[in-house]
C-alpha cells in the first residue's frame, strides 16, 4: 500500500488527505492545531499533533519509510523550514504548496521535488473554460502543451477521424473519446472512429495549436 504525510490541514491539505485516504492511500495527517487534527483523524489512518518546524519532532514521525510527503502550511517561513529539514532528512519525494512565485523559487532551490500552485492552477484551469465554451475540462502538460476535452465543433460530426486527419491538419492527437448518451469511452480511438453528437473528445498537443480547433 502507498503512503503519504501531509503536512498542515489547511483546505488543501485537509481535502487532499480525505481524498488520498479514499483512495486506499495510508494517509498520515500533521498539524499543529488540535482541532484541525480532531477533524481529520477519523477520516485518515493516523493523525498527529506536531510542529512540522521542529526537526526533532519531524524525524521521530519515520517519515522516510513513507512514499513521499506533502506540504501544506499558509506561512511561508514554517513552509521553507519544513521543506529544508525534509530534505535534510532524505525524504524520497516532496511536494510543497507554494504561496507565491517567489516563494516557489525558495522551495525548488532548498530541494522540493515538486512545487504546486493550486490556487493559480485552478485559476487558469476555469479561465480556459470561460474563454471557450466548448472545453468541459483543461489539464496542462508541460510549458505550452495540454489535455482538453471539448464538445467537438459542428463540422466534425458524422466525419471520421481519418476524414478529420486532425494531426495533419492541426499537430493534434485525439486520445480519448467518450459518448455521454451510452456512456462509452473508447481509448485511442482508430481513424475510421465517426464522430457522433453528444460525443466528447480529449484531445493532446500544443496550446497554440489546440485553440485553432476551439475555435472553429
């Protein structure tokens, strides 16, 4: 079974633990705050009140048998200490919620394997569907690419993919299509795949390249 810390029961962190721990995760739970802790430890499978700052208190926790940590304090200070004696105390994987750019730069220089901004994340995520009613969901990739799934555009229906030739024509790749009227999903759908009404596709490639079929 895997195994994840996180530390600071923050909404982040707190929905992040619930969830993990749903998902058959051994979900170690750390704050500070006794009622936070109260909340959370019956949802997780151990909860524990500790100052993550405290190096001592953090080693005693044998967080290093753990699959990786994460964390999630609102001070940037106990985020950038916590994080240095994580790694001080070779951690295999860390992950940190950083509050800002700046305080993103802190933690990938002191050694955070992974810095997320959800906040920000989420922001850019809902800007995408607002901007274009079509797209249903925006997962970036990397810088400048992305996953989108889109109700497809009025000129795509009843026409095969190989008729579409989508990666000729626009340098995308379509990898998932689903039907929310039989409920079918059908991965890496082959060129004689015919798109049908109500039909939804998640689609692959550059950003650039993506928004040209947004807005056909």
């Amino acid at each position: 079974m895997r195994s994840f810390a996180i530390i600071g029961m923050s909404s982040f962190g707190s929905f992040l633990a619930r969830d993990l721990a749903q998902e058959g995760v051994e979900v170690l739970a750390i704050d500070l705050d006794e009622e936070k802790i109260e909340k959370i430890k019956g949802l997780v499978s151990k909860a524990v009140i500790t100052d993550a700052t405290d190096r001592v208190a953090l080693a005693a926790l044998g967080l290093g048998e753990m699959d990786g940590v994460v964390v999630s304090l609102g001070q940037i200070e106990s985020s950038v200490l916590t994080t240095l004696h994580l790694k001080e105390l070779k951690i295999r994987r860390i992950v940190v919620k950083a509050l800002s750019e700046e305080h993103g730069k802190i933690l990938e220089k002191i050694g955070a394997n992974e810095v997320i901004f959800p906040e920000k994340d989420m922001a850019l995520k809902v800007s995408r569907t607002l901007t274009h009613e079509n797209i249903m969901d925006h997962v970036p990739l990397a810088e400048g690419y992305s996953i989108v799934e889109i109700t497809p555009p009025d000129s795509f229906i009843k026409k095969s993919l190989g008729e579409l030739d989508l990666r000729r024509n626009y340098g995308i790749q379509v990898i998932v299509i689903k039907d929310k009227k039989r409920d079918d999903v059908v991965l890496v759908p082959t060129a004689d795949y015919v798109i049908k009404s109500g039909a939804i596709l998640v689609m692959m490639g550059r950003d650039e390249d993506l928004k040209k079929v947004q807005s056909l």
